[in-house]
C-alpha cells in the first residue's frame, strides 16, 4: 500500500493533482475493492442464469427468442423498484456484417489499386477494421501488428500481384480483426471501366483507389440467412445508426469518409 500511495502520488503531481496521506489512499482502495468484487459477482450470476436459458431450450428454439440482455440501473425504476431491466435481444440487421453473415462486395481495379490503398481505403477507412489480418488462398497477404514487417514488401503491390495467386475477379478474401472480434469476407469484382467514367478512353483517367462498395448492378446478390435463421432483408429492431449498414451505391475514391462507431 505504501508502494501504491507513492506511485500515485507520483503520478498525481504530474497533472496538478494534490497528494494524498497513505490513510487517505487506503480508504479509496478499501471501497473499490468490494465494489468490483460486487459488480463481478452480479455480473457473473446474471451470465450463468443466461447460460441456463440456452442449455435448457426447447428444440429448435432461437436463442434470441430465449436469452435477455439486462440492463443494471443506478436507481430503483418502475412501480415495482426493479434494479435490473432484462429486455429482448434485437434481431441481426441484415446489412450490417458485424451481426450477419452476408458478404461484402467490393468493386475495384486490381491491376491498380495496391494493398496498401486497399487497408487505407476500404478496409480501415470504410469497414472500420483497427488490426486487420488479409487470408488470400491458403495464407496470409498482410497482418497487422508486430508482424506487420514481414509482410510490408506486399503493400506497394497492386491486389493483382499480391502472393497466393492474386486478387483477381471472383477472387473471395477473409478479413479479420482479433482486437474487435470481427471477421468478414469480401467477394472481388474486378472493374475495367465505371458507371460514371464510360466517357473517358485512358484506364489512366481514373483514379487507381477508386472503388464501389456493393454488387455490380448486372449481377443479382441473394443475401445468406441471417444469425436470427431468417433470410436475409431489412431485419427489424436494432437501430441502424449503432449499425454498420452497406450501401450498395457506397462510391470511394482517395477522399472517404472517416470512421464511423464502432458497434
């Protein structure tokens, strides 16, 4: 304790902060130990209760049907004093790939656009992803973190020079984040010539990271059931701005727009 209330105050006077005496310091200690303690436990018996409703299901049940999320509130609520409001779970939204499983179509030039415009771009610019790690084939293109510098020579690399065969037309690659538990794939549609540049005759006219989140409109995208086992459409409740929707005419060029929220 001694230790702990030198450190901090340290630390404290760094910042302007007044000291405080060794009695002080243990009388804060002593009441955010049970508090969490408290919290945890609270916390865990409402897991364990939750764990229950999905062991002891009927079959074919949904656990969305079955299993509650619970809020913890500061202050008594209701004609009945509750602390603890359980509220049914939302539904996944169907263009939202953090809670689906649908795929993410991506339309793009490989022969121009480079790996490292693609995670600039795309994947950290408009997927939101933090520590990307790119599967292609059998292996691995790029992974974020302290191996990042083994796979830096792939970055100047256009997508269709990148090992494992390359990223070409029909091309699927698996995308994950372990620091946000996400994992998504994205199907490659290779584009020569765009909607809105059908007039100019040089490939060179067109900026090389440009690209188009979303299926080509010639093609007909069947959306996979959803978590919920429902096809895939609209997908009631869960408001869509604490999703990450999809937009099937998302245009990007070297200005996207900044991250959005995460979910």
């Amino acid at each position: 304790m001694r230790f702990v209330t030198a450190a901090s105050n340290l630390r404290s006077l760094v910042f302007s902060i007044a000291p405080l005496s060794l009695y002080e310091v243990k009388g804060i200690a002593g009441n955010i130990i049970p508090a969490i303690a408290t919290t945890n436990a609270i916390t865990a018996g409402l897991q364990v209760m939750e764990a229950l409703k999905i062991l002891g299901r009927e079959p074919g049940a949904l656990v969305r049907d079955t299993c509650r999320y619970t809020y913890c509130l500061r202050n008594v609520t209701g004609r009945k004093g509750h602390l603890l409001q359980p509220v049914k779970l939302d539904p996944p939204v169907a263009k939202c790939f953090v809670c689906s499983k649908t795929q993410v179509h991506l339309q793009v030039n490989t022969r121009r656009m480079t790996l490292s415009g693609l995670l600039s771009k795309v994947i950290k610019g408009r997927l939101s992803f933090t520590e990307p790690t790119i599967m292609l084939g059998d292996g691995e293109i790029w992974m974020e973190g302290k191996d990042a510098e083994d796979f830096s020579v792939n970055l100047p690399k256009t997508l269709a020079n990148c090992p494992n065969g390359g990223v070409r037309d029909g091309v699927v690659m698996i995308v994950e984040d372990f620091l946000q538990d996400l994992e998504v794939n994205i199907l490659i549609h290779h584009q020569d010539q765009w909607p809105d540049t059908e007039e100019k005759t040089a490939e060179e006219d067109v900026e090389p990271d440009h690209f188009i989140l979303g299926a080509p409109a010639d093609k007909k995208v069947v959306l996979p059931a959803s978590n919920n086992g429902t096809e895939g459409g609209d997908g009631g409740g869960g408001s869509a701005a604490e999703k990450r929707p999809l937009s099937d005419s998302s245009v990007g060029e070297d200005t996207t727009t900044s991250k959005k929220a995460r979910h």
